[in-house]
C-alpha cells in the first residue's frame, strides 16, 4: 500500500529527476522498488531514467530473497547499465 502511494505521489511531481536521486541515495527498499515500478510502466524514458532504471533493477537483486529473481535482476540491469557506457 505505500508503495503505491509513493508512486501516485512522483506521479503527481512530474518526476523529476531528483526523485531518483534522493531513492538512491537513502537506499530505502519501498522508494527503491516504488521508482522501479514507475519507471517500468512509464512508456519513454530519458537517458538518465534509463539509467536509474538499469541501477533500480541492480539493487532489486539486493531486496529479493529467490536466488532466481536474484541473478535475473542483476544481470538486466547490469547488461543495460553496460549499453550506456
């Protein structure tokens, strides 16, 4: 439930970008995994959402407890952390 509170809250901002920044930076799971579901939905993403997006996916992996769901995470985001640079 507050997950999706959060998310109809950075619906309602606009989503700045600062939004992800401050998730990142605090490393909090709900806002983590909130951004993520965001970005997931959202149809065209900027460069930088692209790659906070690839970012979220690397630390899903941290917040799961399937070694599947694990490794599955990590190597999307990792793969696509890799595409940019």
């Amino acid at each position: 439930m507050k997950a999706v509170l959060i998310v109809i809250f950075f619906a309602l901002l606009g989503q700045s970008v600062d939004v992800y920044r401050n998730a990142y930076k605090t490393q909090n799971e709900d806002k983590i995994l909130a951004c993520l579901d965001f970005l997931e939905d959202k149809k065209s993403k900027t460069e930088l959402e692209q790659c906070y997006y690839a970012v979220f996916l690397c630390l899903k992996a941290d917040y799961s407890s399937n070694p599947y769901t694990k490794y599955k995470s990590f190597n999307n985001g990792y793969a696509l952390l890799q595409s940019f640079i």
